[in-house]
C-alpha cells in the first residue's frame, strides 16, 4: 500500500505517518505544500523511511522542459520516485534517467480533465520506448495486459469520501475495475 500523505502540516505529517508506517511500502508526498519542511524534516523523513523499508514518492507532477526538470530535480533528488506528466516530450524526461523511479502519468481522476484516448496511448508508448526509465504508469482504467511491464498506479481511492468542491472523484477500493 502507498499512502497518499498530502498534508501541509509537518507534525500532522509525522504523526500519520508514524501510525501507518508498519502498514506501508511507499508513501506519496508534495513537498510544495508542506510547510515548515526543512533539512532536518527531509533528515527525519529519511530515517523513517530507512528504518521501515517504505520508498519515498514526490508527486510533483513534473511538466516543463529537460533542462527545467534537470533544475528542478536537484532540490529532490533523495526521493525514490517522481511522477511526470509527459507532455514536454520523451527528452524532458532525460534528467531522471538513472537517477530515480519515474511514473508516468496517463490518466486521472479529477473530473473534467483534459486527458483524452490519444494522450494515453502516447504515453503508453512512450513507457515502453523508454521500458528501461519507467517504473509505473498513473492510470485510473488501463487493463493490466497493455501496462504489465510496470508498476499500475490508481490515485483517488478514499475510504470515506466521494470527491471534494474541486473535481476530485474518489473511488472506494471495491469500486475499482479488475483490470484484466
């Protein structure tokens, strides 16, 4: 289980991630909210993780050029994974090669977004041109057969919520399609 952690206060943070830590593999962060996060919070975050073999992923959605993403990188590169929304192209992506876990984002779950058929194919052949790079593929749908290479992942799962004001769509895990 990756724990979606999207919180922008560091002690809630810790505290939710000390009560889930035994019950994780990853856990999904945004740096870019989280306030008050400095050296020795990315020091302690480290040492947790560490300690309970859970691999760190900023979800930050990269979207720019190689050459912002290679600027952009250095402030994270202790992470373990970063999410990329491909549209810069194949090369954007260059600056994470061999450097840490990408995921790939092809699909979404917020309401009205603008992914369409087309966008996903294009990522999807874009993974496995760069099969090597790619660790996973964001996707809400994609049958496991077309992505069996890599790591399937489903955001907008809540146990309690449906969605919120801002066009978030929430699943509960029993409402997810088998993806055969």
């Amino acid at each position: 289980i990756c724990l979606t952690l999207d919180v922008s206060s560091i002690s809630n943070f810790f505290y939710i991630l000390d009560c889930c830590k035994e019950h994780i593999c990853m856990v999904k962060i945004h740096l870019d909210i989280m306030k008050d996060f400095d050296i020795e919070n990315r020091n302690f975050l480290l040492k947790v993780c560490r300690e309970n073999n859970i691999m760190i992923w900023e979800d930050r959605k990269f979207c720019d050029i190689g050459k912002t993403h290679e600027g952009q990188f250095k402030n994270i590169d202790w992470v373990d994974f970063v999410s990329v929304n491909p549209t810069g192209g194949a090369d954007s992506l260059m600056p994470f090669f061999d450097k840490v876990g990408i995921f790939l984002l092809a699909e979404m779950s917020s309401k009205g977004n603008l992914i369409n058929n087309e966008y996903t194919l294009d990522v999807l052949n874009m993974a496995f041109k760069n099969k090597k790079y790619i660790s996973g593929i964001i996707n809400q749908n994609i049958p496991k057969i077309f992505i069996h290479d890599f790591l399937s992942i489903t955001p907008g799962i809540n146990l309690n919520n449906k969605g919120d004001e801002l066009g978030q769509k929430y699943r509960k895990p029993n409402e997810l399609r088998e993806k055969t």
